[in-house]
C-alpha cells in the first residue's frame, strides 16, 4: 500500500463508527474488527491491572495509540506509563510515553498479537510488550525493541508459564500469574 492509500485509510479510519461491542485497529493501513473480548479475557484484563501500583502508572484498558511513522492505531488490551505523563485529554495516546503495552490472545487474534502487533510496538519503540495468551498457558515478555517499519522487533523474549511469578523489571514488580485462566478445548498454536 502506498503512503497516498495509508493517508486516507488513517482519515477513513478516524470517521468510522463501529457498532456496539466491536473493537476496531489500524494495523499498517488495514482496519481489523473484532468481537468484544469474553470473561477469561477481560478477567486476565482486570487481574494485571489491579496488580500495577495505580500510584506510580496509569493502566489504561483499551486505549487508542499513535505509533510514530505507522499507519496503525492500535488498541492494546492494556497499556501501562508513569502517572505524570498521562495527558489530560485525547483519543490518541502517543507511543513515545508508553511504557508497557499488553495483549490477551484470543482464537482470532493470534497471528495479530504475535506477529503484526509484534512488530507495529517495536517500531513505535515501546519498551515492553507483554503477550499474555490462555490458549497456550503462558506469558511472553518482549523488551529492547530495534528497527524500523516492518522490519522492527524486540531483541529479548522471555516465556514463562502461567501460575510462575513473572518479574517485570521495567514496572519494579513481579506479576502473579496464578489466577489467569485458560481457554479450555481450544486447538494450540505455533507461535512464538
């Protein structure tokens, strides 16, 4: 797709009005919707966001943001920065003032958060994205993102099992995995 069509995808996007209970994502010019997220989902949600000490980060659920250089406005599941760079109003949240993002897997989301997301977060160089996924039962933690566009990853990859404690340095904590649930019947992937 071309800079020209990537422009008036974004100015598309940005006019569109979804139905209710349908998530919608700019990811590299191409608008993906989704179905709201189910209890296993939103309870992993509400469970990584009540362990971040709401006095030093703002845990924001579903909140647009604006990757630099990208015709993607992505809406992680949750996205973590320090409270002071909270800005006071907007419906897109800069990449730069990031300092977590987090994605819950579902059956349809699979190739999006492992790959296509993967690589936007890296190139908009947020410092962690945490993968957590209930079809395989485990925690991805991405760190030291590098390079440009399409070509852009993060560097470190850590996978721990849910029910491990989970160190999330950047954040001066350790996450209890314990009580993030699974999805049970669903067919196991290949990624990461």
């Amino acid at each position: 797709m071309t800079a020209v069509d990537e422009r008036g995808m974004t100015r598309y996007f940005e006019e569109l009005e979804p139905p209710e209970g349908v998530k919608v994502e700019l990811l590299r010019g191409v608008i993906v919707m989704m179905a709201s997220p189910g209890i296993v989902h939103n309870m992993i949600v509400a469970d990584v966001q009540d362990q971040i000490p709401r006095q030093r980060w703002s845990r924001l659920q579903t909140q647009d943001v604006d990757i630099v250089d990208e015709a993607s406005e992505p809406v992680p599941d949750l996205v973590v920065l320090a409270r002071d760079l909270l800005p006071d109003s907007g419906r897109l949240l800069p990449c730069q003032l990031l300092t977590m993002v987090v994605e819950v897997v579902s059956k349809s989301s699979i190739h999006q958060d492992y790959v296509v997301k993967r690589s936007i977060y890296a190139a908009g160089q947020i410092p962690a994205y945490l993968i957590l996924d209930p079809i395989m039962a485990h925690c991805v933690l991405l760190t030291n993102p590098a390079g440009q566009g399409e070509d852009a990853d993060y560097r470190r990859q850590e996978i721990i099992k849910f029910g491990d404690p989970l160190p999330l340095e950047i954040l001066g904590l350790e996450l209890d995995t314990n009580e993030f649930g699974t999805f049970p019947g669903v067919k196991p992937h290949r990624y990461p």
